[in-house]
C-alpha cells in the first residue's frame, strides 16, 4: 500500500497472490479478489494524526505565513511554481503561472483575502473571488503588479496586508504603504540584511543579519520615524519574526542556533531555545513551534517560559523547516528538509486519543467544528497582455 500523494510506500501484508483490487467509495475497505474466486475485505482506517502532503519535488519549498478561506487555502513555493494547496484534502488545486516560476515567494493574504507574492516577478496581488454561480468554484487572479522590484530575501507584512518590508541587504529595510503607495528607505548601517518582519500593527521593523561575524545579528527601528532604537546581541545568519498578537519577537541564529524571545516594545530578553531552522508562533502568541533536537521532530513549547508542551514526531528522519500553526490552533505544518514532503499534524486527533489514556496536556484546545468538507476548485487567471498601437 502506498501513499498517493508523497509516493512512500507505508504498508506491505503477506497472503496469497491476488487478482483485481479496489477501494470502496469512502475509502474504508479494500477488497481483494483470491483464487477460488474468493473475496477478502480489508479495513483501512485513514488516521489524520499526521498527514504528508503532496511534496513540491523541487528544492526550496516555502510556506505562505498562514493560510486563507477558512484556513483551507496554503501557497508552497518551489522550483516547479507556486502551488496553492488545499489543507482539507491534501490536493493541489493550482499553481500560478510566472515568468520566472523558481523566484516567486509567498508572502501572505491581505485583509481582503488576496495572495500577495514578491520575488523576481515583483510585488504582486492575487485577487481571489469566490464564483456565486458555481459554489465551491474560486477564481484566483489576474495578478495586480504593486511594485516592479522585489528580492528574493525574507520579507513580510502587516497583519491587514497594508505594509509591506523587505531587506536591503547593506542598505536597511525598505518600507512599502500601498494604500495609499508610499516608499521609504531606512538608511542604516547592518551588515548584509536578508531578513525583514514587521509587527502586525505596523510600529515596528526587524532585520536580520547574514553575516556569520559579530553579535549584532539583528536590529529593530521606528517605522514612523525610521530610526534605529534596539540593537540585539544575537549572532548572524538570523532569521526574524513576530508573534501575530505583537506581543514577541524571535530571532533564529544560524550561527549557534539559539531561538531568542523578546518583549517586543522593551525589548527584554525572554527565554532562549533550541532550534536549527526554523520557528512559528500561535495565533494568540501563547505557544512556538521550532525544529527539534533530532530528525523527524517538531517540538511545541510554550512561549513565556519556554516549557516544552508536546513533542511531535515523524517516521520521516529528516530536518524540519519553515514551520507553521493555524490560525485554529489545531494543525502544525513542517516541511522536510531533504524531501520537501509537507508534514501536517493534527492536534486534535492527537488529543483525542491522548485523553482517552489521560495523557492529554494543557491548555485544551477548543473544540474542533463538525462540518462536512464542500469540494474547492481554483481557476486560475493569469494577466492580459499590454494592447499593442494596433488595438484599442
């Protein structure tokens, strides 16, 4: 028995050689035929507890910030094109076309839904808009260019999508308002930037560092004023972010590999973990995921003391990275390092079964809703040539 989406074979049963196979509509038997013309009916119980999605078969995958429609909508990046899943199904329902489809980024929806990309592309919006005549039908684009040049570094945005920021490199952050466009360049010294976040409401910008030298990894400034205030002694190649409540900031040294907490207004050091590549904050900013100690783990912690809460494993023995959680709370996604496979791990079904032998941790999470899943479509509409002199 294989898994259809990744190609990983997860069951082999010894028995008699056998003729026709076939599943049942819900996908719960599976019936052999033997010889003799005999029937053998074999349960299969689809456990949810750990999912492996469609992996993108390229290198550098890269996860949207969080996912959209209902927390149904995911864009992976790739080598292949920018691939928006749909994290109900584990389906991909399409990729968007690209001129340059290995450097176009996901960098998150805005408040009306849309996915907003950067890369060589430039800085787009691509609309979606649910069709009212065909439900279960979205249309995606065609693409609204906001700004010709990007980089291919880690950038970010407002929670409401309204303020984009990107590194510089040398230069410092670069700051986009796109309602009304603004640009503004914060001119300061920190060696080559590569990593940029700013909190949800739009006071603050942090930058990372790449260089591998000095303890001055990253730096946070004044988005009104665009001066420096906070210089914090981490070391370089560090990765930045902010909790969607405002309330932290992490740094991720690829140095020594230390995840740094901080307050995010006096910026006093909280707790300091372990970590290899990457981390993920909790919708409410109570709990962080990061990549484990060893292959295969992703470890829950909470974020004030940094208490472990529950540490979640794969068969799968690689590096994980590029984390996220839910805007629910109920599903953790990694993705592998050396086979891009997208891990999702259910909390729920995992707590289920956990409390059952009172093994269950706090705090609970809330109740998952029972809903049936509608079946998505997504038509992609790519941009319209410019006219030439020769048409209207």
């Amino acid at each position: 028995m294989w898994d259809a989406n990744t190609g990983r074979e997860m069951l082999q049963m010894a028995g008699n050689r056998t003729g026709h196979l076939r599943f049942g509509p819900d996908d719960r038997l599976l019936a052999a035929t033997r010889r003799g013309g005999k029937v053998q009916l074999l349960r299969v119980l689809p456990g949810r507890e750990l999912r492996q999605l469609r992996p993108p078969n390229e290198d550098d995958a890269y996860l949207s910030p969080r996912p959209c429609l209902q927390g149904r909508l995911l864009a992976v990046r790739a080598m292949r094109g920018l691939a928006i899943l749909d994290l109900a199904t584990g389906k991909e329902l399409a990729v968007l076309p690209s001129k340059s489809a290995a450097d176009m980024f996901p960098l998150g929806f805005d408040r009306e839904g849309a996915l907003q990309t950067y890369g060589d592309n430039g800085l787009q919006r691509w609309p979606l808009r649910p069709d009212d005549a065909k439900p279960g039908l979205v249309h995606v684009g065609p693409p609204q260019l906001l700004y010709d040049k990007s980089p291919r570094e880690a950038s970010g945005q407002t929670a409401d999508g309204q303020i984009v920021v990107y590194p510089n490199y040398s230069l410092g952050p670069i700051v986009l308002h796109l309602n009304p466009f603004q640009k503004r360049r914060f001119v300061g010294r920190q060696a080559d930037v590569r990593y940029a976040a700013i909190s949800p409401e739009g006071r603050w910008i942090a930058t990372g560092s790449h260089s591998e030298t000095g303890r001055e990894g990253a730096k946070i400034w004044d988005v009104v004023s665009g001066e420096q205030v906070k210089t914090l002694p981490v070391s370089g190649l560090c990765q930045v972010g902010f909790s969607p409540d405002g309330r932290w900031l992490a740094t991720l040294s690829g140095v020594d590999h230390q995840c740094c907490l901080w307050s995010v207004g006096s910026w006093e050091a909280g707790p300091t973990l372990s970590a290899q590549q990457g981390f993920a904050f909790s919708e409410d900013g109570n709990w962080i995921a990061v990549d484990g100690d060893s292959p295969g783990v992703v470890r829950l912690l909470e974020t004030a003391t940094g208490k472990e809460l529950v540490r979640l494993t794969s068969p799968e023995r690689t590096l994980m990275y590029s984390l996220l959680i839910t805007p629910d709370g109920g599903q953790v996604l990694a993705l592998g390092r050396d086979t891009e496979a997208l891990h999702v791990w259910d909390l729920r079904a995992i707590r289920r079964q956990l409390r059952d032998v009172g093994l269950d941790w706090d705090p609970p999470l809330p109740p998952a809703e029972e809903r049936k899943v509608a079946p998505l479509r997504l038509r992609v509409e790519s941009a319209k040539p410019a006219p030439t002199a020769d048409q209207p």
